[in-house]
C-alpha cells in the first residue's frame, strides 16, 4: 500500500494527516516509511533535525542519491521517513522537459530493496511535477478536505489530475477516500459543509471525520506523533479509528 495524501489547496491538514496516518500503522506494527516531498518539509521537522540530515528526496529524484540512502529512523518504532528540504523547491524547474521526470519516484520506490508494508507520501500544495510523481508512484490517494468555506473549490482540478493519470501512468491508482478534516461541532458552517462533502462524493467519505484539537497542532512542535504527545485526545482516537478504517477499505478491494 503506497498512499500519497494530496489536495494542492494549501493548510488543509496534508502533513497532519501524512504524519498521524504513518504514525499510527508503525504502532500498529507495520513497517512504515514516511516519504516528504513537500519543499516545506514539515513532515520531516515533525520528526527529525533537519541540520541533522545528509540527504533528501531532492537528491533522490535529480537522481544524484538512492532512495536507501537517505531514509532515516524516524525516533518510533516500525517508523522510517525519506526527508524533504527547502532545495525540494527548486526542483520542478530542473525537471522540466526530461522525459522520466514524472516516474522518478515510482522507480525510486521500485529499487528500494527494504520491504514497507505501508507507504505514506506527503505532497505540497500544488498539482505539478511532485505531486505528479506521488500519484504515479501510488496505489491510493486520500484527499484531506478542510470543513470551512470554499471546502470544495479546486477538487475538480484534483479529481481530473487524479483522472489523467489513472489514464496511462498508473491505471492502478485508487482514489481511497476523502478524509474531512478540522471539524467543528459546534458550527452550523462545519455541519453544513460536511454534508456539502459527502452530497459530491458520497460513500468516498471517510466515517472518521477530524476534528479542530490544539492537540493535534502541537505535536509537530515536540517532533511527538499525536499518540505519543496526547494519547487520549480527540485526535488520537480519530486518527487511530482513520488507519482501522484505512486498512480495512485497502483490505476489501
Ligand atoms: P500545506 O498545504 O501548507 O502543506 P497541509 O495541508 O499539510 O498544509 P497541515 O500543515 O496539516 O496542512 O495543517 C495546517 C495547519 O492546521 C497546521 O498548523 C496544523 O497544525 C493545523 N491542523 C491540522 N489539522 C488540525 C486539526 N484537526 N485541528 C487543529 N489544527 C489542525
Ligand atoms: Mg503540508
């Protein structure tokens, strides 16, 4: 299972989600390996140093470094994440007009002779080359969905994206689900956008719905996964209920 967690919307709860989701399967006890490609790296920082680190997936995908080599032990057991860098940004721009460019990736993971049962990829907020390369590389997408305003502006974008490349790069490619994120039960606005989301794409839905926890926006800060900094939070429980029910769509296919 290779799931990249895309929406180019940005601060819609990606990273969040990348990093709880990896978390929670390396708790589970599957051996995870957590792949950055966001230039912003906040999943990696949500971990590691970055000045502790030699190389990144920039490397890996100029082709200059082994996907092997730069996987590091991410401080949790079951846990590994192939880090980012800010030099990630200048990427795009170097790969225009090379032919491989979108499979870099996907012949990265390919070489990689460590056995993941599980593979997570974080994705920046846009649809270009490094997000293509997610999706290429990938057996299922999760779409994070903000329930706030303008929830579902840019999803036809990322629903023909997802639809290109099912065409001919990856015909494998899964849309796994739509996870709503930063909840609030205590707005009509959230209740009504969630009901908006679920009106579009129906059972695609996830059940489990992420609620807005201070908790959740803390973690990173301690480079503490959500069930390690608060283990009876609202999101703990949610996140742990989204890898059951993960693996339980993944498992019935
Ligand atoms: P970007 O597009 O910039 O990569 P993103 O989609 O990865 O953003 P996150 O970084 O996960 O989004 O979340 C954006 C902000 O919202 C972060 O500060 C994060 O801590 C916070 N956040 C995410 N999920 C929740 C939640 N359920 N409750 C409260 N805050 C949240
Ligand atoms: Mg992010």
């Amino acid at each position: 299972m290779i799931v990249a967690i895309t929406n180019q919307k940005g601060g819609v709860g990606k990273t969040t989600t990348a990093i709880s989701l990896a978390a929670g399967f390396a708790q589970k006890g599957l051996d995870t390996l957590l792949v950055d490609l966001d230039p912003q790296a906040n999943s990696t920082m949500s971990f590691v140093d970055l000045d502790r680190l030699d190389g990144n997936m920039f490397d890996v995908l100029r082709g200059t470094l082994p996907l092997a080599q730069v996987i590091v032990p991410a401080g949790l057991d079951h846990l590994w994440i192939a880090p980012s860098r800010i030099a990630m940004a200048k990427l795009e721009v170097s790969m225009v007009g090379e032919l491989d460019a979108p499979y870099r990736l996907k012949d990265a993971l390919e070489r990689l002779e460590a056995g993941f049962d599980a593979i997570i990829i974080d994705t920046p907020p846009t649809l270009g080359l490094i997000t293509v390369n997610a999706l290429v590389a990938a057996t299922h997408v999760l779409i994070p969905i903000q329930s706030s305003y303008f929830a579902l502006e840019g999803t036809d974008d990322l629903l023909e994206t997802i639809d290109k490349i099912k065409a001919r790069p990856n015909t494998e490619l899964q849309l796994l689900g739509v996870l709503v994120t930063m909840f609030d039960h205590r707005t009509i606005l959230s209740k009504q956008v969630l009901k908006e989301i679920k009106g579009v794409f129906g059972r695609l839905v996830f059940k489990t719905v992420i609620t807005k926890s201070v908790r959740l926006e803390e973690a990173p800060a301690h480079q503490r996964s959500i069930f390690e900094h608060a283990p009876r939070s609202s999101g703990a429980f949610e996140y742990y209920r989204l890898c059951e029910e993960v693996l339980q769509r993944v498992g019935s296919e």
